[in-house]
C-alpha cells in the first residue's frame, strides 16, 4: 500500500499585537479559538491567495492596454460581426 505524502511542518515563532490576538478570537468560532496554529495558517494563505488575485488582475489590466492585443480583439470583433446575429431575429 502506498503510503500518502506527508505535508513538510516548518515550525516557526511569532510575536504578535495581544490586540490584534484578541481581535482574532473575537471573530472566531470556538473551534477556530482552541487551535490558532490553524488561524494563522488560513489568514497566510488567504493572504497568498490575495496577493496572487491581485498580480493576475494587474496582469489581465495591462492585457487590456496593450495595443497589440486590442488590435487583434478588433480583427476577431470584425471577422465576427457578420456571424453575430445568425439564428437570432430581430422580432422577440
């Protein structure tokens, strides 16, 4: 049997605000209270996930500015047009 890949733990020691702590438990169910380690590694991921949503949103922004990809939208645009309303009348 084969066994599953083990997640690698790094053990690390952090300080933080005893307000931003108290803040933490005060929008916390109790199961999320009793286990922080687990807190902590939800709010670092939703943090990644936040930074990575960002880059591709800045990335998807730049796309939308630049010339040569809004020169081909308008050739596809155009090669489209006429194929556009096919099947659809204008009575609805």
């Amino acid at each position: 049997m084969l066994k599953k890949a083990q997640l690698k733990t790094i053990r690390r020691s952090f300080a933080l605000p005893s307000k931003l702590i108290d803040e933490v438990l005060s929008v916390s169910t109790i199961a999320e209270q009793s286990n922080l380690n687990k807190l902590v590694t939800v709010a670092l991921q939703e943090y990644v996930n936040n930074k990575k949503r960002r880059e591709f949103e800045k990335s998807m922004l730049e796309m939308a500015n630049d010339p040569e990809i809004l020169r081909e939208c308008g050739v596809i645009e155009k090669e489209f047009k006429q194929t556009e309303m096919d099947g659809l009348s204008k009575e609805r």
